[in-house]
C-alpha cells in the first residue's frame, strides 16, 4: 500500500535522542540539587548556626545572671555599709551635740571658714546673717584669744601636730564662754598643706567648775578673804 523511506541514518537520529536525554536528565539534576538539595543544605546549616547562636545565648544570659546576683549582692552590701555609716554617723553627731563641740576648717586664700552645722547651733549663729567670714570669726574672738589661736596653728604648720588652745568666744546672743580650739594641718592630694581643720569645743561648764574649785582652794568661804594656801602659793 506504501513504503516507507528515512532521509537520514538511524545511529544519528539515536546519537540526538540520546543527548535530549542526556541534557534533559542533567537539567532535571541540577534543578533538584537547586530546589531540593542546596536548599536544604543551607537551612541544614542555618539550622546549625541558629542552634550554636542559641547556645552562645544561654551562655551569655547565664553569665548576665551571674552578673545581676553579683550586683545585687553588691547593692545589699552597699545598703547595709550605707546603713552602718549612717548609724555612725548620727552617733557622731549624737556624741558632738553630747560633748559640745563642732568641726571646722579652713583653706588659705579663702574668705570664709567653713563649720559644720552643729557649730552653728553650739555658738548660737544664724548660718544666712553670719555667713562665717574670717574677719566676723576673728572679731568674735575675746581679748587675745585670737593671736594665741593663731600662734598655735602657726605652731601646727612648724611641727605638723594637732594642737588645742583655750580661748574665749563671743556666741550669738553676746554672752562670752570658754572654747577650746583644736588645730591639725589640712592637706590635698599632693601632701601640700592647704589650710586648717579641728574642732571647737565648749568647756564653759568645765571652766567654771575649776573657778569654783580654785575659789574653794584658796579662798575662804564665808567671808571671802585669801586664806594661807594661796598665801603660801603667792610667796612660792
């Protein structure tokens, strides 16, 4: 009924369909490997990343952890010395107001003289109307109070030691009592002395009780008159 005839060779019509196969099978493996393979490859590793950043996390909230413990182990240490300074603090205060007597201190080439406010209250002074100038503090000193004080602190530079003298003090109201001035040499970082600080203490009661007990020494008491120990301590 018919014949068939080829135009070309068989082996070449193979050798084609044999590369379509060849081609068609290497791009259906590189599109695997595309969607299949490396995909997974990479959230494999990302996987593995997330799971060593997780870990490195842990480490570091761990450390965080033991670092909060420790500051807050700090922060209670520093209340309860906080509270310790506090509780000493009041004491000392307590013990000032107890022992009449008040901190100053001074630095050379300044205009005013710094005290403490329990000075305030011990001398009678208002802190806003008497400003503690030095000219307002020397002038407040009686007799030649001031010279001996400033003798001593003169003393205290020359042998670096604290030193106390007796004075007699004007207070606020204008009454006069007895004060001892106390004096050690005030120094910055460096050594350098840069002023004085000390103390001022108020033996108006002491004072008076050794008045009292010279006059029962050595005055009579009834009429008033020297009696023979003064005599004796006199011609002495």
């Amino acid at each position: 009924v018919g014949s068939i005839a080829r135009s070309a060779s068989l082996d070449s019509l193979m050798r084609r369909l044999g590369l379509v196969a060849l081609f068609s099978g290497l791009l259906g493996l590189c599109t695997y490997l595309a969607v299949r393979i490396f995909p997974l490859r990479v959230l494999d590793r990302t996987l593995s990343n997330l799971a060593g950043a997780n870990e490195i996390i842990h480490e570091k909230n761990a450390d965080l952890e033991s670092q909060n413990r420790a500051l807050l182990e700090r922060e209670a240490a520093l209340r309860s010395t906080e509270a310790i300074l506090q509780h000493r603090s009041d004491q000392l205060v307590e013990a000032q107001l107890l022992g009449r007597i008040g901190d100053w201190s001074y630095r050379f080439g300044e205009s005013t003289i710094t005290w403490a406010p329990e000075l305030y209250d011990l001398l009678g002074y208002d802190a806003e109307s008497f400003g503690c100038s030095h000219e307002a503090v020397m002038a407040a000193y009686v007799g030649d109070s001031a010279q001996r004080v400033l003798a001593s602190q003169a003393e205290v530079i020359r042998t670096g030691e604290p030193k106390g003298v007796d004075v007699k003090f004007r207070r606020g109201d204008g009454s006069i009592g007895d004060f001892v001035v106390k004096s050690k040499v005030l120094k910055n970082e460096q050594g350098l002395t840069v002023g004085f600080s000390g103390t001022i203490q108020d033996i108006s009661d002491r004072k008076a009780a050794e008045e009292q007990l010279e006059s029962l020494a050595y005055y009579d008491p009834l009429t008033g008159l020297a009696n023979r120990a003064l005599f004796r301590r006199e011609i002495n």
